[in-house]
C-alpha cells in the first residue's frame, strides 16, 4: 500500500495531473516515506520553477480595528477586550524604511477591516509616502508594498493601486461556502468576497488567498478542493495557516479543535500540494507555522515556500494584533528577528533575497514580463548567528 502511495504520487508528479481523490488520499496519509516522497517532490519543484531564494516581506500590522465579526478572529470588532490600536503615519514609514535599510526587499501593511473614506485616503497617502521614502540604488522604485486589508470597493482598490501598492493578499479561509458560513456572520458573503479576488485581478494586483487548515469540521475533501479553487482562480500568492483558536473568538463551542500534530501535519502536505499543483506562486510560510512548532516556518520552506514575513510591527502595540493565541515573535524586536532569520533559512540549506520586491514568478509569466533573476546566496548581515540548535530542533522533527 505505501509502495503503491508513493509510486502514486511520482507518477502524479511527473504527469502534473493531480486530482481531487489524488489530493484527498495524499492528504489522508500518514506514513511517513509517503510523505518525503511528496516533500522532496515539492522541494525540487520549488527549486526549479522559482529558485532556492527566500523573499522576506517586512510585517507592518498598522491597525487592529475591524468593523468585520469573523468568528475565528482575536480582534473581530465584537471582541471588547482587545486595545485597538492605529499606528501614525510616521511609525508606518519609520518601519516600512527600517524593511529598506535591512534589505528586506517588500512589506506588507495588514489592519482590521474598514471601507470609510479617511482609512483608503491614509491608506493612499502611506503607500506613496513608503514608495518616496525607501527608494535607493539598490531599489530606485522603493520596496514592493503588499497589502491585506480585506474587501474594498473596485474605485478603491484602483486607488491603492495606482498609490504604488502591486500585491494583494485576501484570504478566502475556505474555499466551501458551507464551511465559511458556519465560521463568519450572515452579513459576511462568500460571493462577496470571491468577487473582491476577481476585481483585484482586473485592477492588476498581484493576487494571494489563502485557507485556515483544521478549521473545526473541516473535511480533506473541502481541503482538496482547495487546491483546486487556488487552481481555477489561478492565484499568484498564497498564505496558508494552520487553525489556531483565540480564547476571545466566537466559534461553536460544539465544534472540537484537531489536536495540534493533525492541524500542522494538513499544513505542511498543502502547502507541498499547493506548490505542486500550482508550480510558480508564491507561497509563504506563515507565522501561524511557527506558532505551533518551533521550527515551523523551516519545515514549511523545505515544504516548498518561499516567502517569510518578518514581524516588524512596533513592540508598544503587538500583543494587541493577535488574531490567534500564542502567536510567536511578541517580544522580538525587529532586529532580533532579522538575525534569528537569517540562521533559520540558513538551517534549511535555503538565501536570503534581499534587496528583491521577490514577485510571484506566475504571475510575471501569465503577463509576459521579466522575472526577477535569482540572488546568489548573500553574505550574512548578521555574522554571529548560531544555527546549530535551530539545525537540531529541525532535525528531530524529521
């Protein structure tokens, strides 16, 4: 049986003709050669569609207000007990041109969901300022600015565009309109929020989605499904997360919660299928990762990912953007994140880009245009590292 699984998938592989019972038996698997079957096979795509490189994205959680309820959420807009919080216009810029300095090529802005004018118009007026105020000889045109501030309207979406922000990360959290009902409000719509994805694509965003991966009552038929809506919507980024509860969210009680060794073993065989089936996006190893797992983010990069968001978001006002319990990193400083980084990626025999908005790859070929050419492995900013124990922390996890 395992000899047929793992035959299975590198045939699979070699055809690229995944399916959906492909994808449900892969991800009912628990044998363990099965899986480094598939790992490896993800790896050496990774490799050879984008490249050993890793591209950091520099995380600038400005907000924590939200007018959104999302159930799962630790800062949905019915959760009293969080302090909201907004950060000024000066402390955006100072950490978007701190991402700069560092090298960091990109950054994401991330807030809680609001649609008024004067949020858009500051929203604006921050990237254009981050554009001006990063812009060097190593990148003329500033770092690449992400931003994942839920659905907006088409007019505003152009606006932040034509700001200077090029990628736009919206997650679906599932792909089944049963399953997100059961996890957001009735005023919150799945059409709605598909729509927002396509209007972003013809705004001319790079466009990332992304699932929670164990949500209670989740099926690996919905998971496997997916894979294949990421592939219909021929996505160019994705961020994809184990699900982690927040003792101030919502859900159904009734619901019981996958132990945490299911919930991480899902996330690293999507993330290895996503990048299969999908080849050259985009895909992060999420902070969520890392949450559960101490060198989470590491087993997801030999998985197949190839971004990773530092957490630069100011230490006076992190504890107050948890969208789920034990979130790592709260009382890391941004440098000292930068340095764990560097040993971390290192670990996995994996670079650094620095100095690289690090694009999808997918989408610059769906378009036509040049791909970033590759990095050679960069010298370490940060010489004193010691990877060592992170190496032996990986090691023991395979």
């Amino acid at each position: 049986m395992v000899a047929a699984l793992k035959a299975d998938i590198e045939r699979i592989v070699q055809a690229g003709e995944w399916q959906r019972d492909d994808l449900v038996r892969v991800l009912g698997t628990q044998d363990a050669e099965a899986l480094e079957t598939l790992r490896a096979a993800a790896e050496a795509t990774l490799l050879d569609k984008v490249g050993a490189g890793v591209s950091l994205r520099g995380l600038i959680e400005f907000s924590n207000v939200c007018i959104s309820d999302c159930l799962y959420c630790g800062i949905r807009k019915h959760n009293r007990k969080v302090e909201r919080y907004t950060l000024t216009d000066d402390e955006i810029v100072a950490s978007a041109r701190w991402c700069a300095e560092m090298g960091y090529g990109s950054v994401v802005l991330q807030s809680g969901e609001r649609r008024d004018a004067q949020f858009i118009d500051r929203l604006a007026a921050n990237v254009r300022a981050i554009k001006q105020a990063t812009r060097s000889a190593r990148q003329p045109d500033g770092v690449g600015i992400t931003l994942c501030v839920g659905e907006q309207s088409r007019d505003d979406y152009q606006r932040l565009f034509d700001a200077g922000a090029h990628r736009y990360l919206l997650r679906m959290e599932t792909s089944s309109p049963e399953l997100f009902a059961l996890i957001h409000p009735a005023q919150q719509r799945f059409e709605t929020r598909l729509q927002c994805l396509k209007t972003l694509r013809e705004v001319g965003f790079q466009v990332g989605t992304g699932v929670m991966i164990g949500i209670p009552g989740q099926t690996l038929t919905q998971l496997a499904d997916d894979l294949l809506f990421f592939r219909s919507l021929d996505i160019d980024m994705l961020g994809m997360g184990p699900y982690i509860p927040h003792g101030a969210a919502a859900m159904p009680a009734s619901l019981p919660v996958a132990p945490v060794a299911e919930r991480l073993d899902l996330a690293f065989k999507m993330i290895a299928l996503a990048r299969l089936t999908l080849g050259d996006v985009n895909i992060a190893a999420t902070t969520a990762l890392q949450a559960l797992d101490p060198v989470g983010r590491e087993r997801g990069l030999r998985f197949g990912a190839n971004v990773i968001m530092p957490q630069v978001t100011p230490l006076a006002v992190r504890k107050q953007y948890t969208l789920y319990d034990g979130k790592p990193c709260l009382e890391d400083s941004a440098g000292q994140c930068a340095t764990c980084l560097e040993g971390r990626i290192a670990s996995v025999n994996r670079f650094i880009r620095y100095h690289h908005w690090g694009d999808s790859v997918h989408f610059a070929r769906r378009n036509d245009l040049p791909v970033e050419s590759p990095q050679a492995p960069a010298v370490p900013r940060h010489p004193n590292v010691r990877t060592d124990k992170i190496i032996q922390l990986h090691l023991k996890q395979d």
